[in-house]
C-alpha cells in the first residue's frame, strides 16, 4: 500500500483523494435532519446508480438534477470532502451516500427519523467490479493480479475493509422499518419493482408513469451516457475510461468470467465462514 494514498480511519482504508480528517470530522458531527435519506452501500455495490435513482424518486422524476449536476455534488459522500461544500444547496429532503459501517455514522443519526436504503451486491461481483476500477483509478493502487487483490479484499485491505463487516453492520441496527435492504441484483432484474419499492418506502406516491420515466432513464445503457453520472467529467490522468469505463458492465455474475474453480471455493468459503450465523440469506448462490 503505498502511502498518501490512503488514510486509515477507524481501521479503516479510504482514499485521500476525496477523504481528509477535516471530512471526517465534519462527517462525525454531521447534524442529520429527520427528513435526510441515506443511501448506503459496501464500494461496487450500486452507489452511483442510487445518486441516480434517489433524486428522481424524491422529485416525483423531474430529470433537470441527474442532467445538470455531476453525482458526487447531486448526492455527495457524507464522509467526503464535497459534502460540506454543497450541503447548503442540496433540496429538501436531503439524499445523501455513505460507505461508513452502521458503528461510524454521526451521533445525531441514531436519534433521528433519517431513513436508510441499503443496498447489498455479490461480493463476488463487487469484487470484480472494484479489480477493474483499481486499474482505471490513477489515486489506488495497482491491484496486482486478480489472485493477489482476492486476498486482499477477503482480508479487508481493501477500501472501508471487509465486506462481511459491513454487511453485518447495517444488519444489526435498531432502525426498524427506518430501513429498506435491496440488492443490487433485485435492481437489475426488476427495477420497476425496485423503484416502486423506493417510492413506497419514502412516501414519495410515484405514478405509474413516473416510476416507468425514471426506470427509463436509469437503465445501465441509458445512464452510461450521461456525463454527469458516469465520471466522464473527471480528468483521463484520473480515471482512465481506455483502461476500463466507470459504468463497466452492470451486470450480475460477471464474476463467472473472472474466477477459477479454486478461486471460488476459497473465496466462496472464506465468505460462508464469516457469515456463520447469520439470518439473512442472500438472493445468489454462495456454492
Ligand atoms: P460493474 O463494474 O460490475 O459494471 P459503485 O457506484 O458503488 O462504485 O458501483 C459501480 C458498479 O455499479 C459498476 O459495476 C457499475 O457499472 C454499476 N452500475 C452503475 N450504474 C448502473 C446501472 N444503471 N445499472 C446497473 N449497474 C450500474
């Protein structure tokens, strides 16, 4: 790992890019508001097609955010430095993003009436998903092969750590109905569904045709050319899309096109393993 890259925080690998202890501490302090709607989500798992979607479901589908304000500024990073540049325009109700395990959220979160949507992936596809943006991100290291980044990632020396860790996190809440779990995977087969669901949840009473606008607009091959959502506004020398494009394939399984036999036993184990005891199931095969 080389060093300015990252800092630790709580254990915790994130990119000094868009990290600082200023942003964490700002983070730590944030005064969240009843109304606030946190998207949360493990890195690879769906995090910028929610800054897409949770605009659109809060403003019954009005596209005029998700065409004229990049994602990082529409639905900043809680614990980025974005956020408290923007926060002061963000509209009401307040949609924001976090990777922060349940643990680290700021204090005024637990006692408010804020609402989560977490949103859970393969890990296995998460992890393929996040290989690739390690070789297009100039501000990560180089992940090596595919066999040395699997280990690092099944042993949290990867960015916000273990996957189990997190997922276990946002499980063991006290939040009742405050939060929605979905999975990545439910989202691409029926995102209709998913975002009648989101409706439902947030209250927001979407109307058929709304639900069927916004699913239009978010589907992979539509938002893939938005320029405010698929990093094209970044600089080459920071991501470079030649090497792989942000919005990279949007499917589920692409993992099968990665992994050897032994790869997925080991990984598939080691997961098993840290999920022992654990009542949730998962909606893809862990075999
Ligand atoms: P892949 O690399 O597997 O294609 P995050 O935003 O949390 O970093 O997650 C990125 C992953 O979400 C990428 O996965 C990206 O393609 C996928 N993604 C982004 N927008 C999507 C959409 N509209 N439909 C399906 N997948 C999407």
């Amino acid at each position: 790992m080389s060093s300015g890259r990252y800092l630790l925080h709580h254990g915790l690998l994130m990119p000094t890019v868009a990290h600082s202890e200023e942003s964490l501490k700002y983070a730590e302090n944030f005064l969240v508001k009843d109304t606030d709607v946190f998207v949360v989500t493990y890195p690879k798992s769906g995090t910028t097609w929610m800054q897409e979607i949770l605009p659109l479901v809060l403003n019954g589908g009005d596209l005029t955010p998700v065409q004229t304000i990049p994602n990082w500024d529409r639905v900043p990073w809680l614990e980025e430095t974005r956020t408290a540049l923007v926060v002061d325009c963000l509209p009401s109700p307040r949609a924001l993003v976090t990777h922060l395990p349940y643990h680290l959220m700021p204090a005024s979160f637990y006692s408010s009436k804020a609402k989560v949507i977490y949103v859970m992936r393969n890990p296995k596809d998460v992890m393929v998903s996040s290989f690739h943006f390690h070789k297009m991100a100039s501000f990560l290291d180089d992940p090596g092969t595919f066999q040395e980044f699997m280990e690092k990632f099944l042993e949290g020396q990867v960015l916000f750590g273990k996957w189990t860790d997190h997922v276990k996190s946002w499980r063991h809440t006290e939040l009742g109905d405050r939060i929605l779990y979905i999975t990545y995977e439910e989202m691409v087969q029926d995102l209709h569904g998913a975002l009648r669901h989101f409706s439902d949840f947030l209250g927001s009473n979407l109307s058929e045709e709304a639900i069927q606008r916004i699913a239009e607009h978010c589907y992979f091959n539509n938002m893939k050319t938005n320029s405010m959502s698929n990093y094209s506004l970044v600089p080459q020398e920071i991501m470079d899309s030649s090497k792989s494009a942000f919005l990279r394939k949007g499917i589920a399984g692409d993992w099968k096109n990665h992994f050897g036999p032994e790869q997925e036993v080991r990984f598939s184990s080691v997961i098993r393993g840290e999920m022992e005891g654990e009542s949730f199931l998962f909606p893809w095969d862990l075999e």
